[in-house]
C-alpha cells in the first residue's frame, strides 16, 4: 500500500481491513453502527487502527447518521473559546446576550467556566467544547460545529492552521572594510574614508 502513495497511513489501512475481516462481513459490522448508540459506536470506531476520537465522529456524523457526534480539532476548540466561552463564562442568568435552550442555561454556563481554565488544548478540553457545542445546540450539533468551523474561514481557507510561522532574521553585516595599497600584503583592512581619492602610481 505504500507503492500506492498512502504513505506512513498503509500500516493503519492494512490493520483495519484484517480487523473488519475477522468481523464477518465487514459492511453488515459498520452498518450495524448506525443503530448503536453514539457512545457504543464511538468505541467501536476506535478500536480501529489509526482512528482516535476525531477521526471517529467525523465517520460517526457524516457516515452513520449521529447528527450529535461533534468532531472536534484544535481549530472548533478556539472557535468555542472564542464566540462562547468568554461571552457564558462572565454571564448570568440576566445578563447573557444569546439565546439559551430552556432548563440548560446554568449548565451551559458552568461548562463554559470549566473550559475557561485551560489555556491550551487537550483531551480534557476538546471534551469540554465538545460538550458545550451538544448542549448549545443539541440534536443537530454536528452540523452546527460544521457551520462554525466554515464560518470560522478566511476566503474558504483555515488561517488558524495556514499561519506562517515566523522566520528569523539575519542579523545585518557590517559594510566591507578597504585594503589600502601598502597594506595588501599585510591583509590590515582600513575602512574607506568618504570625500578622498587615491592617487595613481606614476
């Protein structure tokens, strides 16, 4: 599978198809998932070689029909820090400008608070904004994440990710010191003096 062009990917691609086998008929097993629950599918997913919980949701919304299944990447975890965490973190009950479903405002809230507390990304907080984006919008939440993220785009590109790292810069070399002619032979360089010229040699 590598001379096909998969690349470090084969070695995952030729595990998965040996497991699916030993399951019987490899498309009864993954149509069964459809009727599984999120979670039961979720962890039947990952035991796939190369399939962690990203990759999971993503097959879990767009393949077998779990519109809650929110996939969930370092880019939608700064979308949820950036258009809710702050704005239902600092908010009250009173105070909020957005529309809360009924009965889950408080929950909501206290989700935000909790995903508040981490800087940077990890496993803890993709499950925090994972959990904040089902609570906002419920049933249909992976589609909604899909929204946000295309929303989130610059000219259909992902600047999160495009961003060009910063390159260092040479430091500036000082202008080239002039031999003077009775010091070629010595290499003592003299810097050129502005408003004077040589004479020739007879």
């Amino acid at each position: 599978m590598q001379g096909l062009g998969f690349g470090y990917r084969a070695k995952y691609y030729a595990k998965t198809i040996e497991y699916l086998m030993r399951m019987g008929d490899p498309d009864e097993y993954l149509h069964k998932l459809r009727v599984e629950p999120l979670e039961i599918a979720r962890g039947e997913l990952i035991k796939l070689s190369g399939v962690g919980p990203k990759v999971a949701d993503c097959v879990l919304l767009m393949s077998l029909d779990k519109s809650d299944a929110v996939p969930v990447d370092t880019h939608i975890w700064q979308v949820a820090q950036r258009r809710y965490v702050g704005r239902l973190a600092d908010s009250s009950s009173n105070s909020t400008d957005m529309l809360l479903p009924p009965g889950k405002d408080e929950q909501i809230r206290q989700l935000a608070r909790q995903l508040r507390a981490f800087k940077t990304p990890s496993t803890k907080a993709y499950e925090l904004a994972q959990s904040l984006i089902v609570m906002l919008f419920g049933p249909y939440a992976g589609w909604a994440q899909g929204m946000l993220f295309s929303g989130d785009l610059k000219n259909g590109v992902d600047t999160a990710a495009a961003k060009p790292k910063p390159t260092k810069r040479k430091a500036q070399q000082p202008p080239a010191a002039t031999l003077t002619e009775s010091a070629l032979g010595s290499a003592t360089p003299e810097p050129r003096r502005a408003g004077l010229r040589r004479r020739p040699y007879p």
